[in-house]
C-alpha cells in the first residue's frame, strides 16, 4: 500500500506523473542496476578482465524483470546490505558465469551509475516540458501583445503594461532555463565506476579503459576522476531544478492573485462538473494554479538535502549518500507535476480583456500620474511638477474625484495644460513605453537560441 503522496491513486496525479514515477520507481531502479552490471561484464569481457562467454552469458541471461523483489527485499534484511541480494540474484540467473557479476566495482559504482541512468530519463522529460513551456509562453506572449493591463508594484496599481509584457518576462526565464539544461547536461550526465575509493586498484591498469568502455555502452560521459566523494553533479542538477520550480511557483502565484473575484483578469481552465467548493456551490476555485504554486516549497526543501550532500566523510559514506536516494525522486516527480500541470494552465486559460481595461480606469485617471508629471515637467520642471501633481493626486484619492477633474480645478495646472493634453495623457494605450517592441525583442531572441523548435 503507498504510503507516500506521490503514489497515491486519488491525488497522487497532484504531485507527479505517471510518466516521472515510473522513472523512480522500485522497478526501474532495479533495472538500471542490472544494466550497469551487464555493461561493465561487457566491457570486460571485451578487455580480457573476465572471460568473453561469461561476458555473453550474463548480458543475455541477468535480467530485471525476471527477479523476485520479494525475495530480494528479504535478502536485505538479512544481509543489511542494499546491493549484495541483488548480486546474488543475478548470479544465479547466470549460473556459472554468475562469479563474474560485480567484478572489481564496489556498490556505489553501481548505484551512481544507476541513479544517473535514471536521471538522464528524467532530465529528458525536464529538458521536453521546458521547451513547451518556453513555445507555449512565446504563442501566448505575441498573442497577448498588444492587450492593455496594469502594472502593480507593492501589491499595488503602479503604471500600464500589456500581458503579452508580462507573459515575455516568463519566457526570457525559460529560455535561461533552457540555456541551463544545455550547459549542465554534460557535467551531470557522467557515470562512476572505479572501485572502492575511486583508484581503480581492483581493475590494474586497465581501470580507467574499463571504465570508458562501460559507459560508453551506456551513453554517460566518462569522469576525469572518480566522484564518489564529490556530489556537485547531483547538486547542480537540483539547482537548476530550483531556478524552474521558482518561476513556475511564481507564475502559479501571479496568476492566482489576478484570477481573484475582484481582479478577474484571467481565469484556469474550467471543465464541465468541476467543482470549487463541498458547500459554496457557484466558487470557481484556482485549485490548478494553488497547485502549481504550491509544489515550489517542497521542491526547494527537497533540493536542500542535495545540496546537504556534498559534505562526504573521507573517500565515501551512506551518511549523505542515501538523502540523494530521497531527494532526487522527489524534486524530479514534483517539477513534472508543475510542468505539465503548467502547460495545462497556459493552454487552456481565459484572459478577460474587458477587464483589463476597466481595472485600467479603476484608479480614476490617477494611474497615469507619471505621464502627467512628466509632461507638466517640461514646461515647469520636474521637481516643481512633482509637488503639484502629487497634491492632486492625493486629493483625487481622498475625495474619490477624477484625476483629470482635480487637475484641472489646480490654478497653476489649469494655465499649463488644457482638457484635451489631459485626455490625451491619461489614456492608458498611450503610456505602456517599450512593452510591446520589448516582447518582439524576447521572441526573437528564442527564435534565435536555437532551444526552441523552428
């Protein structure tokens, strides 16, 4: 029975997918074990290290599937060891040429190499919903262009934007983030398989040749040295994790707040029969964007302990060494559930144009304040023009009254400006500076980065 909320069947699809979970499951962790057993008999066998038809025999005969997990699991009560049952298991699939199962490794090579087999599936899955991410963010920031909102620093109404602006900031994210997972890839992707302190001494001469041939046949790159006592791959991996998890969480959050009733600039994806609330018949809960906000924190936690890792005691320890084993699973279980979850949020929203443009006017003019200020500045000084305009605003504010009313009743404003500047100044499509020629500027340079698809 699962005992942990990414395997349970009724909101464990909350906290991961289907897809990611297979990747830390019991099951593949095993197998990629037995693979990395089966690529180092090969490559030995290949060298002379143990004979060439043992070699055969075990790539042909050790297999994952065919183990008793049970049985195994019993072992390793027993042996209070976490490898060993699994050696035995596959020596005897392989009968005879079972004695040369393991030859000159220690556990950690194979556990190492194992968990980094899995996490080049997960970096894949990663790496694919980044992408879609970025594409879904680039289609949504041209879409939304030209669309008129506003701005709010503190909380608060501040100045004009559009959306597409603010939908270009996130994608300039993901595209970093892109630029990441192609810089990283190679540093992390890298196996380990040098014996018991990382010198080879088990193998001879032929160590570091072993080593390269073996994971070659398995697609991870070779080590300058071994790194059994050096845990910054792992570490750097869940800190880019950390960077997209931060901005998904953010947007998560961003979203949430103008979906609230009294903002109501966007609204999550609704389907028929979905429901808000046990009691509250008409709510329309962000259960989707509370959900994607809300896997940040764990993820951040979870990353900590990966970080806490690197402090290995001498040449290797199961100290540090087996927080990785939690840890890693559940940052990459927990961003799958943000990314696709993320992808359904931006695919399937409504934006509430109308909206946005009557939160535009809901401030009474006073939300081009600055373009007022400028403008009068000009022709008065900016510092002088500060003080007026500030005056007003403050009294618009306290009495409610239109910005442009206050303005113009102002002796000293009246004889600068007249009715139709101010109509002019306070139109909010007037005053959104770069925003749109910015959000070419940002697709265009994701089209130009080579990280998004043509």
């Amino acid at each position: 029975m699962a005992s942990h909320l990414i395997d349970f069947l009724l909101i464990g699809n909350n906290f991961g997918t289907p897809e990611m979970r297979a990747v830390w499951s019991e099951h593949n962790r095993l197998t990629k074990q037995v693979d990395v057993e089966v690529a180092l008999a090969l490559a030995e066998g290949e060298l002379g290290v143990i004979p060439a038809d043992a070699a055969q025999t075990i790539a042909a005969k050790a297999d994952a599937s065919a183990l008793n997990v049970e049985e195994i699991a019993q072992d390793a009560v027993r042996m209070k060891h976490s490898l060993m049952p699994t050696i035995t298991a596959i020596q005897k699939q392989c009968g005879d040429a079972g004695e040369y199962i393991h030859y000159g490794v220690t556990t950690q090579d194979i556990v190492d190499t194992a968990t980094v087999l899995q996490l080049q599936q997960a970096f894949a899955i990663v790496e694919r919903d980044t992408q879609l991410m970025a594409v879904e963010l680039k289609r949504l920031a041209k879409k939304y262009q030209h669309t008129p909102m506003t701005g709010r620093t503190h909380g608060m109404q501040a100045l004009p934007t559009t959306f597409g602006f603010k939908l270009a900031v996130w994608l300039d994210e993901f595209v970093r983030h892109l630029e990441r997972l192609k810089e990283i890839k190679a540093r992390v992707l890298v196996g380990n398989v040098n014996g018991a302190i990382g010198t080879y001494a088990s193998f001879g001469e032929l160590g570091p040749q072993i080593e390269r041939l073996m994971l070659d046949k398995l697609g991870l790159g070779t080590p300058n040295i071994g790194w059994q006592s050096a845990r910054d791959r792992f570490s750097e991996y869940a800190s880019v994790v950390v960077l997209i998890s931060g901005t998904l969480g953010k947007i998560g959050n961003e979203l949430y707040n103008l979906m609230r009733t009294e903002i109501n600039e966007v609204e999550e994806p609704f389907s028929a029969g979905k429901i808000g609330s046990t009691t509250m018949p008409h709510k329309r809960n962000p259960a989707a964007l509370e959900g994607l906000a809300s896997l940040t924190a764990p993820i951040f936690k979870s990353a900590l302990l990966i970080h806490e890792s690197m402090k290995v005691e001498h040449e290797r320890d199961a100290m540090s060494w087996r927080a990785e084993w939690i840890a890693l699973p559940e940052v990459n279980i927990y961003l799958s559930a943000q990314l696709q979850n993320a992808l359904g949020i931006l695919r399937g929203m409504s934006v509430n144009e109308k909206q946005m443009l009557a939160n535009l006017e809901l401030q009474n003019g006073l939300l081009l304040s600055e373009k007022v200020m400028f403008e009068i500045g000009k022709r008065m000084g900016k510092q002088t023009a500060h003080h007026l305009v500030y005056e007003c605003s403050m009294k618009a504010f306290e009495q409610n009254r239109h910005f442009k009313e206050v303005l113009l009743e102002d002796p000293v404003l009246s004889a600068q400006v007249t009715a139709q500047e101010l109509d002019a100044w306070l139109n909010p499509v007037n005053y959104l500076g770069c925003a749109p020629q910015k959000v070419d500027e940002v697709i265009r340079y994701a089209d130009n980065s080579g990280l998004l698809p043509a």
